[in-house]
C-alpha cells in the first residue's frame, strides 16, 4: 500500500504583484477556476502521483469580525499558497514537480517576498511547506495509479456488455461473468489494460502509523485524571463565552457570491476554501487544538475508508491553525454542487461542524459546544459563504470520477480478482458494472 501526504506551501504576495499573479494563474485554466492539466508551466498532468492541487490566494476579507470581541483584528498581508494530496512522500512529489516545470513555478513565485532567482527552488518551497493540524484521506492507499486502472477496467466491461447485448442475454449469471473475466484477460494480455498489484507498504510509515496510533490515546490516558478535574470547570466557562459571543448574521455580499458561483459545478467534484479568525481567548485555542487533534486521529485511523462520519462526498479535506493560531485555514475537495455539500453536513454530522468551527469567528451560537450552531442552517451558510475564498486554479486527477465512482471500482475489480460465494454475489457484482 502506497500512503498519501499532502503540502501547503505559503508565501507573502509582493503588495503591488496580486493582479498580476491572478493574471498569470488565470492563463492557466480552461475554464474559471479549473487548470488546464497540460498547461505549458505547470502541466499538472504529467505529474502521475498527485492527486489534486491548487492555487490559492488568501484574503482576510473578514477581519474585521473579531473587533466585536473587543480584539483589534492582526495584519494579514494577503498570501498565496500551493498545496496538494499526492501518493507517497509530498518532498518527492515537489522534486518532480520542480525537475518538470521549475521555470513555471518560478514565474509564480517571483511575485512573492523573499522569492530570489538565485539559490535552490526546492529548498524555497521545502521551507515555507506549512503542516496541517488535521488530515483527511477518503481511502488511504488508493492511488491515482490505481484509481486509472480501475476506472479504464469498468469502462472496458461496460463496453463490453453494451457492444454484445445480445449475444450475453441468454447466458445464465456465471457463464456471463466466465464471458467477462474472459474479455479482461484478453485486454490484459493485449497491453490494452493494466490491473497493477499495490506496492509494498513502506515500513517507515508503518511504525510511525503505529506510534500515532496506539501514542495518542495513551497520552490522553494519562492525562485524563486532569482532564476529568477540569472538565466542570471547562463547561461552565465554555457556556459563558457561549452566552457572551457576539452573533454576527450577515448576508454575504452578492459579488462575492457570483465570483465563487463562477467557480462550481464544472465537474462532478468542487473545491472548498474557508479562511477566518479563531475566537480570542486561552479556551478557545485549548479546544481547537483538542478537537483538531481528536479529528486528525479519527481521520488517520478510523475515517479512512471511504467515510467520515457519515458523509462519503470528500476526497481529501484538511485544517491548518496559522499565524500563531490566529487564524484557521480549510480545504477541501467533494463531491456535488456546493448547497448539497452544506446540505450534507448540516443534516448528517452538524455536531461534528460545531465541534471545531465554532472556535471560529462569525460562526453561528453553539449550546454546549455540539448544539446549535451548524442546526441554524441559513446562519451557517451565511457564514461559510462570508469566509469562502476562490481558488486561482484547481487541478484534480480524475475528472469526472466522484468518491463513490472510486469506490465502485475498486469494488469490481475486487470481484474481478476474487471468486465469488454465491449466484447472490455475482449478481451483487454485475450491478456494480
């Protein structure tokens, strides 16, 4: 099994430099928003580990929240960031990218402070590569290698049942899967298909993996006499500061709306990103490092199979504290237009959004950290939509294909490779194609 990782490389945008990087960014798509995956700088398509990646500017378009606190909102001078999931170790992946296309990526950063000619461009992104506080793969393991050949293996079989409709009508459950693992062998043979076997899983990972897994809950056990202590006193103060949060229900701005609408539903899959303040205050900071902890463990070792919690819409999401943890930056990729993702966490998980997001500012009031809050549906999505920013351009490996596509075909070729029980699997199986 080859791991996925991620990098966030993020940079400070030059003051006068911003139009000109949105410009450069934008002759890079094919549709608003969308790169052009053989686009001559980046050409994002020949990179055969990654996943998705995106260029993004960050703006603190609603700094000015937090004064309701009775904070004086920090400077945010506006930042670029690159980041991307790929298969195996990120630093490999951006040593690829820099061999590939290193003029290209110099042309974007050169609109960046610090940026110099001069000097190593891998170091350069090496040093500014910011680690997410909470990760989340849909299936650890599954790459684009295999997410292609997966895809290109239901395709062949579902030609294959169109081309010969006849002929396999009259055939009885188990001939017809015979007839079709037949047609596999001989594309297989003919070079036409590839069902390559997993790498190994690289022993590095696994005991990390492992020290993560089983050190995380044994830190927490030791610590859980303080924590049982404490816990009343953190309710009561919690409930406070619930009390006294100001609410902030305001539309969001109807350009703004129209400039992230140019954006969706050009594909089967979107991009997301949400950047805003953490409330003020130690508490605050103590349960959103808590709760991103709690969430990265979850995600690591319980969510990493096609779910987290309920919703089965995103491909790759993370959480990242900045400045000091003054600000929390997140993104995602899913499935589906951008009010059936909002719609899917406010009926399915909505304490889940509370849990973390409401440690932010502008989000609507909680009652006990759990309730409230995300169940508001129209202040929800007010405020996300208040806080959302656009991506200069967003790159994903396989368009067209959403999580439960993925899913689906691991799932046939899983009956492709595997002999089937029953009649009941076999027909289970065909469904599938």
């Amino acid at each position: 099994m080859t791991p996925q990782s991620n990098f966030m490389i993020m940079a400070v945008i030059q003051p006068d430099r911003k139009e000109d990087l949105r410009q450069l960014l934008a002759s890079l798509t094919s549709k608003p928003g969308y790169a052009d995956a053989h686009n001559e700088l980046i050409p994002f398509a020949r990179l055969d580990t990654l996943h998705m990646a995106r260029f993004t500017i960050i703006e603190a378009h609603t700094a000015d929240d937090i004064r309701l606190h009775g904070v004086e909102p920090t400077e945010w001078q506006p930042k670029l960031v690159f980041l991307g999931d790929c298969d195996g170790e990120a630093e490999i992946l951006l040593r690829q990218m820099v061999a590939m296309a290193e003029s290209g990526l110099r042309q974007v950063f050169s609109h960046c402070e610090d940026y110099s000619e001069h000097g190593s461009l891998l170091d350069w992104l090496l040093k500014r590569n910011i680690k997410a506080s909470a990760n989340y793969i849909n299936w650890v393991g599954r790459t684009v290698k295999q997410i292609r050949e997966e895809a290109a293996l239901h395709k062949t079989l579902l030609d294959y049942l169109q081309d010969n409709h006849q002929q396999l009508q009259t055939l009885n459950l188990r001939e017809l899967r015979q007839r079709l693992l037949t047609h596999v062998e001989l594309e297989l043979d003919a070079g036409r298909l590839t069902l390559s076997k997993p790498e190994p899983t690289p022993s590095t990972w696994k005991i990390k993996n492992l020290a993560h897994k089983f050190g995380i809950p044994l830190i927490l056990l030791l610590l859980s006499p303080l924590l049982v202590v404490s816990a009343p006193i953190i309710a009561i103060w919690l409930r406070s500061l619930e009390n006294s949060d100001p609410e902030i229900a305001l539309r969001p701005d109807r350009e703004h709306i129209k400039t992230m609408t140019l954006q969706e539903d050009h594909d089967v899959s979107n991009h997301f990103n949400v950047f805003g303040d953490v409330k003020p205050g130690i508490l605050r900071l103590i349960l959103i490092k808590f709760l991103l902890l709690v969430l990265d463990y979850s995600s690591r070792h319980i969510y990493k199979r096609g779910f987290l919690t309920r919703i089965r819409t995103i491909h790759f999401a993370r959480w990242v504290l900045l400045e000091n943890n003054r600000h929390i930056y997140f993104a995602s990729n899913y499935d589906g237009s951008h009010e059936s993702y909002m719609d899917d966490f406010i009926n399915k998980v909505a304490w889940g959004l509370n849990l973390v997001f409401s440690n932010g500012v502008g989000y609507p009031a909680t009652r006990w950290l759990v309730k409230g809050g995300a169940e508001r549906e129209h202040l929800y999505k007010y405020t996300l939509r208040r806080h959302q920013l656009p991506s200069e351009l967003w790159y994903k490996a396989y368009p067209g294909l959403t999580a439960y596509d993925l899913s689906r075909n691991s799932r046939i070729r899983a009956g492709v490779e595997n002999y089937p029980v029953s009649d009941e699997d076999i027909r289970q199986w065909l469904r599938l194609i």
